[in-house]
C-alpha cells in the first residue's frame, strides 16, 4: 500500500471516529418520547383493514 493511500485511509478512519462521537450533530434532541393516542394515518384502524378478496370458484 502506497504512502498517499495509507494516509487516505487515515483520514476516513478519522473522520468516521470524528462523527460516531457526535461532533458533526446539528440538532439537539430532548430524549422525551411521547407515548400517546394521538389520530393519524399511520395508526388509522381504516388503513390497516383490507377487504378480503373474492374467489369465484
């Protein structure tokens, strides 16, 4: 492996060390998860049932 690669593959190590320890996070989160029964379409009872087919044997 060549000089120029070798430091390639330094400079990728260090900058996937650099984000897994969170320095490149832009938002903040609280940590709070909100456990509610609040209505929308992705826990609509209306979307989850299919009608069943029909077979004319």
């Amino acid at each position: 492996m060549g000089q120029e690669s070798k430091k390639e593959v330094l400079a990728a190590i260090t900058l996937a060390l650099y984000e897994y320890q969170g320095y490149t996070m832009h938002v903040q989160e609280s940590g709070v998860l909100t456990i509610g029964g609040a209505n929308t379409d992705w826990n609509s009872k209306l979307r989850l049932q299919r009608h069943a087919p029909e077979h004319n044997f």
